[in-house]
C-alpha cells in the first residue's frame, strides 16, 4: 500500500539522512574541536565579544574560498584562479567604493564582477570542453592582469565605518557566514543546486536522465566567482585599502581546506559542512602555529605535512582493514 | 587528384600532418615568419638560438611533467624542485670536485629522491597527486627559506658554468643537453614497455592494474623522472643565471603545463606525446617573447599571456564530447 512515502515521513528522514551524510567528517569535527580547545586554552580571550570577532573575521575570508572551491570540486571541476579572483575583488572594493558609486555600488560592481567572470570561466569550462584546471589557470593570469591594471600598487580606500562593521568589534563575518550557510541550503533545494551533484558524480548518467549539467555546472563556477570576490571585499575592509596580489595563497588554501574536509576530486563526494570544517581547521591550525611561536617558514613545513598527513590516514585505515 | 591519398606513402603523411605535434610546430614557425617580418631583429638567427635555449630549460622541466600527465597523474611541485635543485648545487660544492662532476650528481640525486616521495604518497598513501604535490611544494618552501635564508648564492661549479654559457659548435650546451633528454625521453615513451605501461596506466588505471602493470613501481618511476628532470633544469637554469635564490623556479609550473597541453598531451592521461611538448615550449617562449617586444605594463603583459594561451587551447586541448 504504502509505496510512496507520505510528505511526513518524508520530513522524518530528513534528519537520519544529514546524520548519515557526517559520518564522513565526524573525526574531523572531533580534530577541530580539540584544535577549539587548545586554541581556547592558549588564547582565553576568545570568549570574550571582541576575541570571538577577531576569530570568525581570521577565518572567515577562507571559509568563503574554501566553500567556493568545494562546489567546484563537487561538479567535478577545480580553480586554480580563487586567489586572482580574491585580488580582483579587493582591488574594485577598494577603487569604487570612495568614488561617485558609493557604497552599494562598489558592492554590486564587485559581485557582477564575480559572476561574470565566474559564469565566463564556466562557459569556457563546459561549453567549450576544455579542463578546466589549465582554464583557471590560464585565467588566473588574466584575472591577475586586470587586478594590477585597476590598481598597480597598493592603495585605494575603503570607507571607515563600513570597515568597523565588518572587521571592527561586531559578530558581523560571523552573521555574514551563517546567512551565506543558510542560503546554501535553500540552493540546494533548488532544482539547479539538486542537479549539483548529480553532475559531479555521474555527468552522463545525469546528462540522460534529463538533468540540466551544464547548466548546474556553469551556474557552480558562477557562484564561486561572487564568493571569491565578496571574500576580496572582506579583505580589502580587514586591511582598509587594496592590494593586486592579496589574494594569491588563498588559491593552494582553498583546496587544502576543501581536501581536509573531505570533498573528492572526482566530484559529486563530500559535503559543504565539510570544506567549512576543513577551513575552520586551517584557519585554527594557522593560528595556533602563530600563538606557539612558528615561524612562518616552520609553519609551511607543518602545513605541508599536516595537509598530506590528514588526507593519506582514511586511506591508511583503509588499507590495514 | 586524390591518387596520392590513397597510397601508403600518402596515407602517413596525411596522418603526420594531421597530427597534433606537426599543428604546433607549423604554429611556431607561422608565429617565427610573421614577427620576423613585423619585428625586426626578431628573425636573426642569435635571437632565434636565444630562445631556444630558454625554451629548453621549460622543455626539460616539461619532460617530466609529460611524463606524470600521460600516466595520468599532475606535479605541481616542479618549480619547487627546481629552486632547490638551483639553490642547493652552489652549497654542495667542495674543494676535491674539481669539475663539480659529484655536486651536480649529488643534487640530481637529491631532487630524483623528492620525485620518488611524491611517487610514494600517490602509490602507496593514495593522496591526490594534485595535493601531494602541492603539499610538497608548500613543504619545500619552507624548508628553501630556512637553507638559504632569502639571499642569493653563487654558483662556482665549473660544469655548471660551461652548461649555461658554453657553444660548442656554436650551439649553447644547453640546448644539446635538451636534444640528449628529448631523444632518450622519446624513446623511452614510444619504443619501451614502460612507455606503453605509462598510456595504459593513464588511459585506465584499474584496468591496467588488471592485466598485470606494475601500477605502484611505474608511478614512483614517473614521480622520480619528473624530479630528476626538474632537478636538470635547475642546474641549466643556475648556469644560465649564474645566481640561484628562492624562487627562481617559479615561473616554470605554469610553463611544464602549459607546454604539454599546448603540445597536445591530454590533462587527463593516456593520450599525447614528448614530440608535441618541445613544439609547445618553443611556442611558449615565443609568445612570453613578443609581449616583450610589444612593451606594455606588468597587467597588460599578463592579460596577453593568460589570453594567449586561452586562445591556444582552443586550437588543441579540446575534451572528448559527452555521448
């Protein structure tokens, strides 16, 4: 009698299903929550207002670049161009914002910036068939180009007040990540961001099944452009002005961060709370390097071998069992 | 009128034309004979040698990266193994070398070894190459700064100076050793079952593994060649330079890449070949050359660049069509 499921139990799975989709990441949660702690420990002003902000304001350019490569990674492409993308971003925050456009203007050039490029590069990617890692990076140079155009040397000015709300004494970047997070999910909800990994996993498959890929595809590469682009913005507010090569490490971090959380390259594997762990843990990772004293040349060595250390142990227990 | 086509003779030209290293080459020399008209001075023949010889340092350095590509795999370390190839040699020097034979050997044992690494984490610990490498990059850094803490050092290896400035017979050494690395690396990719294992392993890696390739041992061979070769550019580009400081290498990851695509070598294995990529690294060169000529700034120079290359793609990197 009762083949299809009535909607209400339909809804009762929907927390059994997310339950099962962190089994993949539970010991990764468990790793950022002992980094917290020591972090905590070392640094106890984190629980205060202000250290609370200083914190999420750290992590949260990475969490935006990490979450705009992990959906790349999910339809099964990849950028090498996050880090020219976040240059470019800054540098059109930082020129526009104090000019005739103001405020919401510089904003609205930086996020069509972002989708423009962002949906072009998709285009190239899908439409064309070209791989998309020489695309990116190939575009990184362009990208990277433009940056230095609109702005040569450091400089430009972002307004005072607005730099106070998002990099001052406010839980803004916090605010700011939880409504990006909520947004994610009623994308996915969509049928464009249900097609999302369907694409990364089986393009064919989904290709015959009627699912729109290219288009899932090229609208991923569309909002990571403004993802990476708004986390320009950010920066540019951190520093106060801009700068045309800010951006560059944010392009190897966001694919560790992504990795760390677990997404797959081949697409269609892993899950966003996923890459915002990883991140998390990065950003963590970074910092607590910084309280103990590394110097920055010993913090790349430990990066180096912590990134290859968490991605080979799945597989490490794989193999002995 | 198609007599011709139908013949034996015909037939393997026609596929010679048709071929993606044979479109290259007549791309190079297409952009050799228009900018030798447009730039003078651009088709003298020192010019032409000079470039050559700057191609051949990307053109080591993609040696191994075709290498790695074909068997389906990607090094992004390359340009960090090359800054510790060129920073380390000059600090391996000693009194009781007098032809810096054993530093050079010591060196391209040391950056063969960091290859192998790599290999280990991709066979055995089946990391990502992609993050292995990256990861070793990132590693390698580091650990660059902490030895040469920043300032350049010069080199006083005898051998290594007549590599970078020598011409016997008026043509640089350096461009020599290339042929040398060119006629093995094509040998051995075309006419040794390691070669054909390599396509196999990179057409279809579980497969391969099925019938009976040594997936693990060719994978550290792969790795291990594309450190060696990325540890022979170093040396050329050290003699070239005269100097090694940190990062000097930097410019040839894009370039190891871009020249094996350019050549038509598929990113995604199991398809390509050596003789495309050394068309393609001319090619590079070439193009990195003319915006040069053309004298814009830094941003316009890397537009061109990024765009060129973009452009380039079009021509050849084209993926199969889903069906």
């Amino acid at each position: 009698m009762n083949t299809v499921a009535p909607s209400g139990q339909a809804g009762a799975l929907y927390w059994p299903v997310q339950l099962r989709r962190n089994v993949g990441v539970r010991s990764l949660f468990a790793v950022v929550m002992a980094f917290l702690v020591a972090y905590g420990f070392l640094f106890p002003g984190l629980l205060t207002a202000s250290g609370f902000a200083k914190f999420t304001q750290s992590w949260f350019p990475l969490a935006l670049v990490a979450m705009a490569q992990a959906i790349l990674m999910l339809t099964g492409g990849i950028s090498l161009a996050i880090g020219a993308m976040v240059s470019l971003g800054a540098v059109i925050a930082a020129t526009t914002m104090t000019g005739p456009l103001g405020i919401a203007g510089g904003a609205a050039a930086v996020a069509l910036t972002g989708v423009g490029i962002g949906a072009a590069t998709g285009f190239i990617v899908v439409k064309l068939r070209l791989p998309a890692i020489v695309v990116t990076l190939a575009g990184s140079f362009i990208i990277g180009g433009a940056a230095l155009l609109i702005l040569p040397r450091p400089g430009g000015a972002i307004p005072e007040w607005l730099s106070d709300l998002l990099a001052g004494n406010t839980p803004a970047a916090f605010v700011l990540l939880m409504l990006i997070v909520l947004l994610w999910k009623l994308y996915l909800a969509t049928p464009l961001g249900l097609s999302l990994y369907a694409a990364g996993e089986n393009p064919v498959g989904a290709y015959r099944s009627g699912v729109p890929v290219d288009g899932a595809r090229i609208a991923a590469y569309a909002i990571s452009g403004l993802l990476c682009t708004g986390a320009g913005l950010f920066v540019a507010a951190q520093t106060g002005s801009g700068d045309p090569v800010i951006g560059t490490a944010f392009t190897l971090n966001s694919i560790a961060a992504a990795v760390l959380g677990g997404i797959g390259f081949l697409g269609g594997q892993g899950t966003m709370r996923g890459a915002l762990a990883g991140s998390l843990l990065l950003s963590l990772m970074i910092s607590v390097m910084f309280f103990l004293g590394f110097t920055p040349v010993a913090q790349y060595v430990a990066q180096g071998l912590i990134i290859i250390g968490a991605v080979a142990t799945p597989q490490f227990r794989k193999v002995q069992q | 009128m198609t007599a011709w086509k139908e013949s034996a003779g015909g037939r393997r030209a026609l596929t010679i034309l048709r071929s993606r290293p044979f479109l290259t080459v007549a791309i190079v020399a297409a952009v050799w004979i228009v900018a030798s008209f447009v730039s003078r001075g651009f088709g003298a023949y020192g010019h032409l040698r000079y470039l050559v010889e700057l191609a051949a340092v990307i053109g080591l350095v993609a040696a191994g990266q075709t290498f790695v590509v074909i068997a389906g795999g990607i090094d992004l370390s390359v340009a960090a193994i090359v800054t510790v190839s060129a920073v380390s040699l000059p600090l391996l020097s000693w009194q009781g070398d007098p032809t810096g034979l054993t530093a050079v050997l010591a060196v391209l044992a040391l950056t063969t070894t960091i290859g192998l690494v790599n290999g280990l984490g991709v066979a055995l610990l089946r990391v990502h190459p992609m993050i292995m490498t990256l990861a070793m990059a990132t590693f390698l850094q580091g650990l660059l700064i902490i030895i040469a803490g920043g300032s350049a050092v010069t080199a006083e290896n005898p051998l290594v100076r007549w590599l970078g400035n020598a011409r016997p017979a008026g043509i640089p050494a350096g461009v020599l050793l290339w042929v040398a690395v060119s006629v093995i690396v094509l040998a051995a990719m075309h006419a040794t079952s390691f070669g054909a294992r390599l396509f196999a392993m990179g057409a279809n890696p579980l497969a391969a593994a099925l019938s009976g390739v040594p997936v693990t041992s060719t994978t550290l061979a792969v790795y291990g060649i594309s450190g060696f070769n990325s540890g022979l550019a170093g040396v050329l580009v050290l003699g070239m330079n005269g100097q090694g400081y940190v990062g000097i290498g930097d410019p040839y990851l894009l370039a190891s890449i871009a020249a094996v695509v350019l050549g038509g070598t598929s990113i995604l294995g199991g398809l390509g070949t050596y003789a495309g990529t050394i068309p393609g690294a001319i090619l590079l060169v070439t193009i990195t050359a003319l915006i040069t000529v053309v004298n814009a700034s830094p941003g316009w120079r890397s537009i061109l660049f990024g765009s060129l290359i973009l452009g380039l793609l079009l021509l050849s990197g084209r993926e199969q069509a889903r069906r």
